[in-house]
C-alpha cells in the first residue's frame, strides 16, 4: 500500500498522520495504541515510532535538497 502526502495536508490535519495496527504494542497513553506517528512540526518532517514504552523513538527525516 502506497501513500503519498503533502506536507501541508500533515498541517491541515493538526500536523500528524496516525497509524495503528491491532495486535501489537503502541502508545501506552492511548486507549487505542497507534505504533507510528507522522508529523510536520516546526519546519520537520518526523516519524514517531512506540513499542509500548511511554517515549517514543523519534526519527528526523530532512528534505531531499539536503545531504
């Protein structure tokens, strides 16, 4: 499954993109635990990932005109 999103549509949906697949851990402080959180805050493009741990890893992704 492919999904293509503009930054600005992150924006128009309070900045975030959440996934959720049942049966497995996420985001312990939801009742319906999503595992992946996309977001475009501040100018960055950021992908939170839960495994059931309170704090999620967070990955910066930059812009592909940066190297």
């Amino acid at each position: 499954m492919d999904l293509n999103i503009r930054k600005e549509q992150l924006a128009e949906h309070q900045g975030g993109l959440s996934i959720s697949i049942p049966g497995f851990k996420g985001n312990p402080a939801e009742v319906d635990p999503s595992q992946i959180y996309i977001e475009y805050y501040e100018g960055k493009l950021l992908v939170h990932i839960w495994r059931g741990e309170p704090d999620p890893m967070t990955i910066e992704i930059p812009p592909e005109d940066e190297k």
